[in-house]
C-alpha cells in the first residue's frame, strides 16, 4: 500500500500492507526478493497507506503513515517513524524489532481520507494529499503541511514525556489540488520535483 526506497542498499524499497495486516514493514529487492521483515513493537495497522523516507541529523528514517479513512470518521492520524535498519546482504532474510516513534495529528478542518504522504527533502516539512473517492463538484481535494519544527520536535522528546501527554499536531489545510483520487506521492531525493499518482 506504501513503498519507500532504501538509503542504503541500492534497488531495494520498504513497502507496507493495507488495512487488516500485520503492523509489519516489508524491504524487497527490485526482483521482489525478500530482503528484510521489520515488526512494530507498538502501535497496530488501522489503515496504513503510505511510506515515506527522510534524514536528520544523520540518520536516515522510515515513515508508516497511517491515514486510511474512507468514511472520514477518525478524530486522528498518526505517522510511525523509525530508524532504517542497516544489514548485510546474504540467503536468508532479515528480521528486525522496533518500537517507533509515534506522531498524531488531525486536520485543521475535520476528518479526510489521505493515502498519500511525503516529506520535503529540502525543508522536511510533512505534506498529506487528500484523495477524495468521488468526483464533487463543491471542492477539490485539499493539501496539508505539518512544519518541519513541529514534529521533529516530538522526534526529539525524552522518553521523560509520557506518551499520553503529548497533544496530536495539526495539518494546516494550504490549498487545494485539481486531482482526485490520490493513492500515493513522492518527492525526488533533491527536493525539486513532487510526483503524485492518481
């Protein structure tokens, strides 16, 4: 349902199944080998929809962004962040444990279904595209951007902060799109093009 490519092992991607899985990350080679098998320690596969990739600090991260909703009913989203693995190639594949960083946010202007989420490689600012499942003729689909220094921040927290304490982040609406029916986006690694499939 959502594929991220690796940073470190050249044709290999992360990808993630939909709805009703396992909340497990999956990293296939360019043959549809299976290189690697990531298992959350928390947090569970309400509607996941997307992956996306972005570095700090030196580190290169993984985003599972759970933000299926296509009655647009959920109170909130939330992004799982965690560290790419680094691993040697050989037979047999991987298998890792982790427990990600969990971000919560909702809408600036209610519910949406989203199955696409990217982040600038320039700015790290967090984007979510709207996919609307039917043509309407009152709106377009809407563009949300979460700030590159609000939610690295939570990136940032101690495990002093109690999990219940922190308060979801807010996807401010900045515009809308001309096209439905968004199911995935990506930006290209130097941050200059957006590539949204419809």
């Amino acid at each position: 349902s959502g594929l991220a490519a690796s940073f470190h092992i050249p044709g290999a991607f992360w990808t993630i199944n939909d709805s009703g899985n396992l909340a497990q990350v999956y990293c296939p080679n360019e043959r549809g080998r299976l290189l690697a098998t990531v298992e959350f320690q928390t947090g569970n596969n309400r509607d996941w929809e997307s992956m996306t990739r972005f570095s700090f600090k030196g580190q290169s991260y993984l985003v599972v962004a759970d933000v299926g909703d296509n009655f647009s009913r959920h109170s909130h989203c939330r992004c799982y962040l965690f560290p790419e693995p680094k691993f040697d190639l050989d037979d047999e594949p991987k298998q890792f444990s982790v427990s990600p960083i969990e971000i919560d946010f909702n809408y600036s202007d209610g519910a949406r279904d989203c199955e696409a989420v990217a982040i600038d490689p320039q700015t790290n600012d967090l984007w979510v595209f709207e996919k609307m499942l039917q043509l309407n003729l009152r709106r377009k689909p809407n563009v949300y951007r979460i700030p590159a220094d609000q939610w690295l921040a939570l990136l940032e927290e101690t495990d002093s902060k109690k999990e219940t304490d922190k308060k979801p982040l807010t996807a401010q609406r900045v515009g809308s799109m001309n096209h439905p029916f968004v199911s995935g986006g990506e930006f290209s690694p130097d941050g200059n093009h957006l590539i949204l499939r419809t």
